[in-house]
C-alpha cells in the first residue's frame, strides 16, 4: 500500500508536496526516510571507505553549507540555555534620559514620568487585522490564488474555508508558519502573520530559530525545513 501511494504522489521526493494529500504525504515522508537508510546501507556496504554518515550523503555542497550556517546560527542567537547571571555583580541599569547624581558609591536618579498606559476599552478598540484577514491580504498581495497557497502550504480546503469564513479563528503555530513558508514571506511579514496569532519566534526555542534561519536565508523549501527540524529533534511541519 505504502509503495502504492509514493508512487502515485512521486512528487513527495522532491518536495512538490502540492499536489498530496497530508496523510499520504506523512505515510510518503516515512517511507522516504526508510529508503534512505536501506540504500545508504547497501552503498555502505558496497564501498565500505566512505566516510560520511547517511544524512550527509544526500545533501549537495550547497546545502551542506547551509546547514553548517544554520547550526552557527544557533549557537549565537539560542537563549533557552540562558547563562544565569547574578543579580549583586551587575551595574544598575537606567533609562538613557534619567538623570543621575553620584554620591560616593551610590547613584541617586530622578528617573522621567512614564506615558499613561492606554485604557483596556481604548486597547480593544484599536486591535488590529485578525490572523484570517492578515492571511487573505497577504494571499491577495502575493498575486496566487487561495487554492495555491494552501495546497503549498499542505492545509486541506476544510480547514482553510473555516479560517476565511471565521475572522477570530485561532490557528495553530504550526499553521501560521506553513501559510508564511507558502507565501514566501519575509522576516518581517512573517512575523506580523504570527503576531496576528497571538504567536512569535522566540530565540529560547531551537524550532524558531530554524524556521527564522530560513526565511532570512529565502529557503522556502519545506523538506529541506523539515530535514533540519528532524535533525535536532524538533516536530516537522506537516
């Protein structure tokens, strides 16, 4: 059966993943991955010196930099394993217009008036574009067709008809992302479709970071996401 359904929906392979349905798609996706080890396995015991390991094997040199560029990225900007630092050894830290007089050790600062918050009806008020009318002016802005878009981003027509007919739904993360990776949107863009979520890529999470890493760098490509998503443990997109 399996066999079956990855040779129907060949496109599985190289990532044209439009055309598949998302439990086809996840049978496919296993399957790829354990024909990837068998053929590794035979070629490995074919040519017993190569000396790369199985996922290194089927990535180009392009990618391979990519990827190295990725895991540079994450060093720098990954915060989850947070140094702690201690509270009694740092400075104080003031306002860049406070003004401040020295006495001995000891800073006395006349720290400025903080603006009146907003009140909660005014905040209400002003709330912007909902997740549902972000999405659809961005699909009208990107000149494709509704159908293209979601099919790209591997959503079915069910859910994608309750997120254009329901401008409070409340997407998952997961789906936010998918609509952006299919948009192609950039840093920015993609971060306002979240936001309109009530989500954001935080540098404390390695899955963020790859997916901001991406979409800095313009790759698009779901399965070459996926594949990095998969190699640091993180939950692939659907």
């Amino acid at each position: 059966k399996k066999t079956k359904i990855i040779l129907a929906d060949g496109g599985a392979f190289v990532g044209d993943h439009a055309n598949v349905k998302p439990n086809r798609l996840n049978i496919a996706n296993r399957a790829v991955k354990q024909m990837r080890k068998i053929i590794f396995g035979i070629l490995k015991s074919a040519y017993p010196k190569i000396d790369m390991n199985k996922d290194d094997f089927f990535k180009t040199e392009k990618t391979k930099r990519l990827f190295a560029e990725l895991e540079r990225y994450i060093k720098q900007n990954y915060t989850g394993a947070a140094k702690k630092r201690h509270f009694f050894n740092e400075k104080p830290k003031f306002a860049a217009n406070a003004k401040c007089e020295d006495i001995g050790e000891d800073a006395v600062c006349e720290m400025p008036m903080a603006a009146p918050l907003p009140s909660l009806e005014d905040a209400v008020k002003n709330i912007g574009e909902s997740f549902s009318q972000r999405l659809l002016r961005f699909i009208d802005e990107s000149g494709k067709t509704s159908v293209e878009i979601y099919k790209k981003a591997n959503i079915d027509r069910k859910l994608f008809s309750k997120i254009q007919c329901d401008n409070s739904y409340q997407p998952k993360k997961k789906t936010a992302i998918a609509f952006a990776l299919a948009l192609e949107l950039g840093l920015d863009d993609t971060k306002d479709l979240l936001a309109s979520a009530g989500y954001a890529l935080s540098p404390a999470s390695v899955s963020d970071l790859i997916i901001e890493f991406f979409i800095k760098n313009e790759v698009y490509d779901i399965y070459t996401i996926n594949t990095a998503l998969y190699e640091h443990g993180q939950p692939v997109l659907e």
